[in-house]
C-alpha cells in the first residue's frame, strides 16, 4: 500500500511548494483594539485547502511540500495517520485539538496545536477528493478597518506636527452570546482625542473624519507664475512723423 509521503513524491499537488504564510503578529497587536466582532468555537470546520499558514515560526515561510517530509514531529504524525485515518475525517471534536484563527474568514492560520496535522489532512484531502476538516477550534475576529484608518490618520498628524493631543481607543461589548462550546461578542469601538482647546469623542469614521479635515489645513493658492498683466505691457507704439 503506497503511503502519503510516497504519494507526494510520486504525485505532488500542483500547490505542494507553496508557501506557508505567516500570521502578521504585528498588525494583529496594532488592531485589536479595533475588533468589533471575535466569535470562537471549540468544534468547527474549515475548507482544509484555506488553511494558508501558521503562526509558529519554525515553519513559516516553508512550503507544505517541505513540512510533510522535515516537520519535527512528522513521522509520529505520519504513523498516526496511517493506524488511525479516522481521526481526519470524523466530525466530532478533536483530541489533540486543531487550532485555528482567521481575520476574514477566508484564510485560516493554525494557532495554537496542529501544524503538523494540517498538512497532512491537506495532502491527504487532495488525494480523497476531499474538502471540509471538521471538529477544530477556531476563533474568528473582525476589525474595523474603517476606525483604525481613523486613528491611524489622527496619529499621523499628531506625529508629524508633534502636538500635544492625547489620542485613546475604548471598546464597549454590546453583545454576548454563548452557550457550551462556542461564542459570539460584538463591539462598539471609540476613538478618543484631547487637545488643549477641546476633547471629542468618534464613534463613526464619518464623525471623525469631519474632525480631521478641520485640522488638515488648505495648500496656499498658488498663484500664476505670469501674474497681473499690466495694460500695456508687450505693447509697440510707433510715432508717426
């Protein structure tokens, strides 16, 4: 019986190279004051093929190719592969758990546990002519880009005058909903801005962006590099005799 490493040497997928993505930890520290919407689950599915990266380190920016035959622990992962197939394709909760965190609900990375597992399950599928991994963790955010580009613009000018304004996010939860196994939070996000002459409060892009194109001023009118034309300038008089 051929195995699965046999398989994608003999037969790679055309996405085997591939490059394992890594989660931006940076942009999500810097956004996630502005989440308005996290929802998690502890038994979800996920299309296997949009699983796209990983936030460790180790195996960012390797391919899928190259983790099913270097990862650390893939031949202990392989061997439970092939004794226990099953753990794949079932739909109940997983143990070890598989742990994954979107921020669009497209592209998946795994979080915390399963690196190793999801490449297998996506050489695996591939050769199944299956799609849907079911029974994993996933937490699910949404931000509100609209509200970071806000702040990211208040910040700019701020920076770039150096003015004594201070600039705060608040998050308020407008809603929980929760049973065992999974829930669902929704936000209200503020942006708030002192300055020495007023203290103003956004809760929509629109309000704020009001605000800074009061503080942005007009480019001087520029005037015609020709100016005024006196009456007569250009003019030949002849006198005639």
């Amino acid at each position: 019986m051929t195995t699965l490493p046999e398989r994608v040497r003999d037969m790679p997928p055309h996405w085997a190279q591939e490059t394992i993505r890594p989660f931006d930890e940076d942009r999500y520290r810097e956004t996630l004051p502005f989440v308005h919407r996290r929802y998690w689950c502890d038994s979800g599915s996920i299309n296997v093929f949009r699983i796209v990266g990983t936030r460790l380190p180790d195996y960012k920016n390797m391919s899928w190719r190259w983790l099913i035959e270097n990862g650390k622990r893939m031949p202990e992962n392989l061997e439970l592969h092939r004794t226990n197939p099953g753990y794949y394709l079932e739909t109940v909760r997983k143990i070890p758990e598989m742990t994954f965190i979107t921020m669009d609900g497209l592209d998946f990375y795994v979080s915390t546990d399963g690196n190793h597992r999801s490449a297998i399950a996506r050489f695996d599928f591939h050769y199944r002519g299956g799609t849907m991994l079911h029974g994993v963790s996933i937490e699910d955010v949404r931000v509100d880009m609209e509200m970071f580009r806000l702040y990211r613009n208040i910040r700019r000018i701020q920076e770039e005058r150096f003015l004594p304004w201070i600039v705060d996010t608040e998050s308020e939860t407008l809603s929980r909903e929760d049973t065992a196994g999974w829930m669902l939070e929704t936000y209200r996000i503020r942006i708030r801005v002192k300055t020495p002459e007023e203290e103003r409060t956004f809760e929509t892009p629109e309000e704020g962006d009001e605000w800074v194109r009061k503080q942005t001023p007009s480019p001087p009118e520029k005037r015609r590099w020709w100016g005024e034309r006196p009456i007569n300038q250009g003019r030949v008089h002849f006198l005639s005799f």
